[in-house]
C-alpha cells in the first residue's frame, strides 16, 4: 500500500484525551499497582544491588519479547541508579521501512510525559520565588476566565497542575484538532461547565497548559525557551525541546506510526505546540536519564542545585485523588503537580506518568527514589501498553526478583478502549427503514460555536461535506435516517472505525437553524448555530 510519509506540514493533531480519556490515567492506575499485586515476601530487600543489576540483565530480554509481541517498530530504554544512567539501549527502527536504527539518542516525542518535565520547570522558578504554586493565573493571565468568576480569580498554577481546576478532561482538545492556536484554545476554555472547585480530578490538557503559560509570562520568556534556559541547558539535555520545529530538524529522530491492516505504517506528525507545556517535549533516554538523575537526586545532578528541593517537593507529592479505591484494600492513586503519586505495598513512593499520541506515541516512566531507581521507556508507535509494561516488569524484576503479574495483558486491556473506535454509530448500519433526508440545500450553509468556530455544511456532488475550524478540515457526510447524518473523520482526527452522530435541527422555512455534533458535545458543548 502506498505510506503517506511525515511531513511537517501534514500534521496530525489528535491526541488521547478527547473523550476524557488520558494515557496518564492508565499510567495511574498501573502505578497504583506496583506492589500490590499479591506479591511473595522477599528473601532480600526489596531493590538490594543485586537485584537491580538481576532486573537490568533481564531487560533486553524483556525488549526483545515486547517488540516481538507487539510488532512496534522500535523503542528506546535506560535506567537510572545511583546517580547515572546504568542502562541505555534502542531496538527496532526508527522508521518501518527504512533502515535506521533507534539508538539512546534518538529523539522521540513524549506526549504527556512533557506535563511531568514541564512540572520541575515551574518547581525552578518556584524555587526563585517569581511564582508559586498558590499563584493566582489571572495574576499573569488577565485574560484567563473559566465558566466561574470565583474559580477564574481564584485557581492557581498548582490546581492546574493538579488538574482540579473543575475543567472537564479533554477541555479544548478538540479546539486544537480545528486548528485554533493555544491562546485561542485556552480563551475558549470558559465555555466549559466546571466540576466542584478542588474537589474534583479530571485530566486536562489545556488547564495545565495554562498554568505552564502563566508562569513563562510571569519569568518574561515562551514556555519553550523558559524550559530550555532553566532545565534543558542546566542538565545538558542538548538533544530536548519543547519546540516542534526543533524535533523535526533532528536527523536520529522517531517518526510516529499507527496500525493499518496489520503493519505499523508512519503516517502522521502530531504538531503539538499549542499545548506543549502538556505534551510538547521531544528528547532521547539518554537526556531523559539526566532528568530522572536529578528527580532521584532530590533536585541536584553531578552535585550541581539544579531545583530547590522544597518546591519541588510538592510536585511528587499527593494532590488530587486521581483513582479512587472501590473496595476495601484497593489501591488509590494521586497526582501530584504534573507527576502520579503512589506508593507500593512497602510504602515507597511511586512517581510515574504515561505519555500517547494516537498518531504514534507511547511513553512512560516509573520511578521510585526509596531504591534509587527509574526507567523510561519510548516508543514510536501508537500506545498498547509496551512502554507501560516493560517498566512494570521491570521494576517487579528489581524488588521482588521476579514478574508480579501479566502486565502484558493487563495494558492491552487497559489501551483497549483508548485506541478502539469511538462514536455510537461505530459498528452500525444504518436502519433498514431509515427516513429519508431533506433535500440536501436545507442543511447547508455556514454555523457556528463559541468554542469551535465555523463549520461549513456545502454539497459536494450528490453528498454533504464539511469544512471545519481554521486548519479547514474536510469531512464527508453519510446519511443515516432523516435530519441525522454519520460522520467517519478518519485519519489523524479519529480511531479507525469511529462514527458520530451529526443531527440538523430547528428547522425555519425549510432550513436548519442549528446542527449538533456529537463529535464536539463534550461538556454539552457540540450545538452549531446558523
């Protein structure tokens, strides 16, 4: 078949999180479960050197049977201990079909596991006071409304970065898909009904992206080059950005693959600039195993301060319930300030967060400072749980000498429904006895919404199309049974097989006033009006 090859002006802008569903949230729950699994009672403590060298003897092994398992094109590894990075490897390609090969400086795209770098750039300029985590956003923000007055004036860079703000998860992904940039995406914002004030825990992107945005204004810098001066730089990160036109300049980088008819194919290049402080960070394992250096290392790299320990120190530490135990015994999870929060069944403490592109991204790591260790793990491909499974084994291997549990399995499962198809028209046909449309002309027209801007409704032969948002998707409608049409967006905007609802209504002279998408109806939010 022929591959529409990456190209920076094809840009895939979709990324998990849209039905309020988030890579993170998976990775959430997989840490939760570290240790506590039903696991035997170790003859040694857990995560002695021997161990840990047993653990890292292992992964390659471990590599090569997810490769083999899951059919990804490639993927990187390293583990952190003791101060260094101890392990660094690649396997696979970087591109199907080409011939090279990922090493532990090839640079992949991490997806949300920008929000928990991101987070020790904002504990930088904590630590030199020009903001705090209780900082008000509107304090640097003026323009920043929610659909409260209370929680506008009042929510802070911390309640984003806890995503309590009330925002529904997903809150303005959508509005990227479109094509609006991210102080657009972010002024749409208010439109969303909000959750009870820090009571509530939903994912969002764009809330945390305004937080990140709200402290590079207050330092006088972009979020991208306030990361680079303060933490890139500083710990020698020479191959990190958190600017998409620098991944796509790097020769050893990963391109992202999706699965069509069997085959990992590289399609699409996520652009995720508009909300880069929440998914916007390109790097390698060996840069990232700097990082997780100085996370074990309580702020500090090869000696050198590199974030004060006391606001840090907030960022790994509980904020927001984010998995809420359903029974007795049942493990919860919590988020901290862009990192998830758990602690194992020995009482360490986990720090760990997932990153997805749909598009082909599927990143994690897992971290546990009592034993001095972390693993990261990058894939090129669209998440099924390697990444996420390899750090379990992993860290299973390293504690109690041997695997807990079938991760493998455990992930598939857990992906399942974030890959699968979306839409409740996904799998259906349409009625035998379905009613026939209007004539075509009473649906077109142009209509509107506060959050998505424009939607074009014009016929294209004897079919209905769309032109959507500034980047002027098109899509095709189907008809399903009288003012209801099925929307199939396909490509980089939707899982394959996903199918929408699009419903014409409040008809005046033979015309719709108004459509609704099902598509766009998070938070009620998915009526056009002409």
């Amino acid at each position: 078949m022929a591959v529409r090859q990456p190209d920076p002006t094809r840009i895939g802008r979709r990324s998990i999180g849209r039905r309020s569903i988030a890579g993170v949230g998976i990775a959430a729950l997989a840490a939760s479960l570290l240790g506590a699994t039903g696991s035997p009672a170790a003859t040694a403590a857990p995560g002695a050197k021997g161990d840990i060298d047993a653990a890292v003897a292992r992964l390659d092994t471990l590599a090569a049977d997810l490769m083999a398992k899951s059919r990804i094109p490639g993927m990187a590894v390293a583990v952190v201990h003791g101060g260094k990075t101890i392990y660094a490897k690649g396997f696979g390609v970087r591109k199907a079909g080409a011939p090279g090969k990922v090493d532990p400086d090839t640079v992949f795209q991490l997806a949300s596991v920008s929000k928990s770098i991101g987070a020790t750039v904002v504990a930088h300029q904590v630590g030199e006071r020009v903001v705090s985590w209780d900082t008000p956003v509107r304090r640097h923000l003026p323009w920043f409304r929610l659909k409260s007055n209370y929680v506008s004036r009042n929510v802070t860079v911390g309640d984003l970065y806890a995503h309590r703000s009330g925002l529904p998860g997903g809150a303005g992904d959508l509005a990227e898909v479109v094509g609006f940039h991210r102080k657009q995406v972010l002024r749409r914002l208010r439109y969303f009904p909000l959750s009870p004030f820090r009571n509530t825990y939903a994912y969002s992107n764009f809330g945390l992206t305004a937080g990140g945005e709200a402290v590079a204004r207050a330092s006088g810098k972009s979020w991208a080059g306030l990361s680079q001066q303060v933490l890139y730089r500083p710990l020698g990160m020479r191959s990190t950005s958190s600017r998409f036109k620098d991944f796509v300049k790097r020769s050893d980088r990963a391109y992202g693959h999706v699965k069509r008819g069997g085959s990992w194919v590289p399609l699409y290049v996520r652009q995720p600039d508009a909300q880069s402080p929440a998914g916007g960070v390109s790097s390698s394992v060996n840069d990232l195993g700097r990082w997780l250096a100085m996370i074990l290392g309580n702020g500090t790299y090869r000696g050198e301060r590199i974030v004060k320990p006391a606001a840090l120190l907030p960022a790994l530490s509980p904020q927001s319930p984010s998995r809420r135990a359903a029974a007795l015994g049942d493990p919860t999870g919590f988020y901290g300030y862009g990192f998830n929060v758990s602690y194992d069944t020995q009482g360490n403490l986990v720090l760990a967060h997932s990153g997805a592109f749909t598009t082909g991204a599927g990143t994690a790591f897992t971290a546990i400072p009592a034993l001095d260790l972390a693993i990261v793990t990058l894939t090129n491909a669209a998440p099924t749980g390697v990444a996420e499974t390899l750090n379990s084994e992993f860290m299973d291997l390293a504690r109690f000498g041997s695997v807990q549990r079938d991760w493998w399995a455990f992930f598939q499962a857990a992906f399942a429904p974030v890959t699968g198809p979306e839409g409740s028209l996904a799998g259906r046909k349409p009625p035998a006895d379905a009613r026939p449309a209007r004539a075509l002309s009473a649906y077109t027209g142009t209509y509107s919404s506060p959050v998505y801007g424009r939607v074009r409704v014009k016929l294209s032969g004897k079919a209905l199309r769309l032109v959507v948002g500034p980047a002027k998707r098109h899509w095709k409608l189907r008809h399903w049974s009288g003012d209801r049409f099925a929307l199939r967006p396909g490509g980089e905007d939707a899982n394959p097989g996903s199918a929408f609802v699009v419903r014409f209504e409040r008809f005046r002279s033979g015309s719709a006033r108004a459509v609704w998408f099902e598509y766009f109806d998070l938070g009620g939010r998915g009526t056009f009006r002409r």
